[in-house]
C-alpha cells in the first residue's frame, strides 16, 4: 500500500541533516557548561586549600610551586591602621632598664634629657648615665628579654613599667647568652604583665615592613618605621661575629637596644642590638637579633 505524503514529509523530516547538527550543537553545548563548572568548583577548593596554608605560615613552608597568573597578582600594602594596631599590641610589654639606684616604686615621671628650642647640641642628645636601654616582657609573671651588653657591667638593674604611672622594679639578672647577646631578667610584680606575642622570625623577608619600638635618649616608647634591609646580615661588635641577624634602616638609637623590632601584626620579630654609625648616631643602618634565636634561652630561664 503506497505511503501518503504526509508519512514520507514526516520520514523525510525525522531524517533532516539540519535536525542530526542541532541535536549534536545543543548535547555539546550541554556538555560544556558542566564541564566549565565543574572545573570552576575545582579551582575554587584549590585556591581556598592555597589560602589556608599561606595564613598558617607558622606551621611549616609550602610544598611545591604555586604559579601565579597576571590577574591573581595583587599589591599587599600595610596601612597606618594595621601599624597602630600593631604598636598598640605590644607597646606596653616595652620597657626601660635603668641602672639599680633610683628609688623603687611609682613615678610620674617622663624621660628624656633637657634640650633647647634651637637645633640640640651633641652634649644634649647624651643618654643619661643610669639609662642602659630597653627590654620586652615575654612572660606575665615578670620575665624580661633583654641584650646582654646592657647589663654585663651590673650586677643589679630596675625595670620601669610604663604604664599612665610608671612602675619601678628591681629586677633580677636570671640567664645570659652571651654568643647572641641576649639576657634575660625577673622582676616581681603583684598583677600580671602585660606581654608581648613573638614572631617566628624564620619567616621574616628583605623589605617586610618592621616597627622598632625602644627609649632612645631616654624618650620612652618611641615608634620608629623600616623595612628588613636584609635577613641574613654577618656583622663583627669587638671581635664578635654575629652571623644571619636582621639588618633595618628603622631608626634606633642609645637606649633603644633590647627594644622590639615588631612586624604589621605586632609581633616581635627581633631584639634591637646595634647601629653602624660613624657619629655614634643613627645613620641609617641598624641591627637586631632575630626572636627564634632567644627561644632556647627563654624556655631555660623560665621552665629551667
């Protein structure tokens, strides 16, 4: 029996090639999408997993190598908001260390030497004889980081707290490193301490921007600004070699030494130890020990 032409119209139709390409465009077009997202979901874990284990730089070095993309390359700045934050964390864990003799006890009293209007003369910018410099509380009950130069003369020194009132302690010479000129003292005190968090210093970079924070010439708690001009410095103090320590362009100054260096986050990354200078000024070239090198001390002089 002879087909009708509507059948062979619809035969004909069901076998169009135009109808096989846009079956076979729409399933690829289909494919591709889940495929995009799929791939898309991938990347997002693999870029979160990445984030993670950067924020945790404390815990160990990242394997294996992260390539970076023109569009994923960000500039990191640090804002004057995260540098008071970051003062603001440690400030008061900064203290002054004076030679034994002044009296025990509260004072309102504020440092610094007498100076004139016009430009200060060298004699004037002299740290006072009892100054010695700075040091960090690194624990609350009264445990203090220091540098070892500062008080190898002594036999006796005070710790002032610097606080609205100023606390001044007798302080007791408790553990010395002399090959990282580092010491540590123990002053009692009736309250916890405010104390400073440490860094891991391993992680420290040339140009990472670093706070110093000391008395210099007796002007207490004083901020200075840098970067890490260098991370592993060798440098020679009377026949001494000091090998990988931190190399600053932060200004530090006589009475600074034993201060904290801090990163953005203000945590201490190093101790201020020493300046190159020909006029016994700051010049532009400071040094300070890295903080992982006070560790074995720290942990025998305060778990012993």
């Amino acid at each position: 029996m002879a087909e009708s032409k509507l059948e062979k119209l619809r035969k004909k139709k069901k076998c169009s090639p135009i109808n096989v390409v846009m079956i076979i465009l729409v399933v690829g077009f289909i494919v591709l999408i889940v495929c995009q997202l799929l791939f898309f979901g991938i990347e997002m874990q693999q870029r979160s997993r990445t984030t993670d284990t950067l924020q945790d730089g404390s815990s160990g070095a990242v394997s294996g190598n992260i390539d970076l993309t023109s569009s994923e390359v960000q500039l990191v700045s640090c804002s004057d908001d995260d540098l008071t934050d970051a003062v603001s964390a440690v400030r008061r864990a900064v203290v002054n260390i004076d030679v034994a003799g002044a009296d025990v006890g509260s004072s309102n009293r504020r440092g610094g030497p007498a100076l004139d209007f016009d430009i200060p003369s060298a004699s004037a910018l002299q740290t006072d004889v009892e100054t010695l410099g700075s040091g960090i509380i690194i624990d609350a009950r009264g445990y203090i980081l220091t540098c070892y130069h500062l008080i190898k003369d002594y036999s006796r020194v005070n710790v002032t707290v610097l606080n609205s009132v100023h606390q001044i302690y007798k302080a007791e010479i408790v553990d010395v490193d002399i090959a990282n000129d580092l010491a540590v003292l123990k002053i009692e005190s009736d309250r916890p301490l405010p104390v400073a968090k440490l860094a891991n210093s391993d992680m420290v970079k040339a140009t990472d921007v670093i706070l110093a924070i000391g008395s210099p010439f007796g002007f207490e708690h004083t901020v200075t600004a840098g970067i890490i001009s260098d991370n592993k410095r060798s440098i020679v103090i009377e026949n001494t070699v000091y090998e990988d320590i931190f190399q600053t362009d932060a200004a530090v100054n006589r009475g600074s030494a034993g201060g904290a260096l801090i990163n953005s986050e203000g945590q201490v990354v190093g101790v201020n130890t020493a300046i190159a200078s020909p006029s016994g000024y700051f010049s532009g070239v400071s040094f300070a020990i890295p903080i992982n090198r006070a560790r074995p001390l720290l942990l025998k002089a305060i778990d012993g």
